[in-house]
C-alpha cells in the first residue's frame, strides 16, 4: 500500500459535510483532519501499489460536494519515533 495526503479546500461553510461525505464513501480514507490556513481538511489515502494516485483523485474526491480545490503529496516513506 502506497500513502498519499490530500489537502483539501472546500467551499464556505462545507468543510464538514465534505469529511462526513468522504468517510462514507472513499474506503481508502485513513485520517481525516479538520485543519486552519488555506486548506480545510488533510486526508491520508493509502492506495493500492497499481492504483493510479491521478486517476483516484479525480474520480474519487474532487468529484465530492462542496470540495473546491486539492493539494496532493505523495509519500515515499514512513518513518517513526523510538527509544533515543
């Protein structure tokens, strides 16, 4: 699985029902978070190796009511925290 973090800004006053809608409906959805600045909310999707990031970010969450506008990012590697 390959994950890739979507930025997400939505029109006024939809940044809600825009989140309730994805975690209904895109199963690939980890984490959704609300978030301040030019973008709303910050979704982590973990993708299939063959899955085209392109193609599920067309058809899959800029298609959603209320979204305006993405900024996606695509992760390489998973790092974590340990005993120093």
């Amino acid at each position: 699985m390959k994950a890739i973090f979507i930025m997400i800004e939505c029109e006024m006053g939809q940044a809600y029902r825009v989140a309730r809608e994805a975690a209904d409906t895109i199963p690939q959805m980890s984490e959704l978070f609300s978030t301040s600045g030019q973008y709303d909310l910050l979704g982590k999707f973990y993708l299939e190796p063959d899955q085209d990031p392109g193609l599920f970010l067309t058809e899959r969450v800029q298609p959603l009511p209320g979204v305006r506008e993405t900024y996606t990012l695509i992760a390489f590697n998973a790092f974590s925290g340990g005993p120093v």
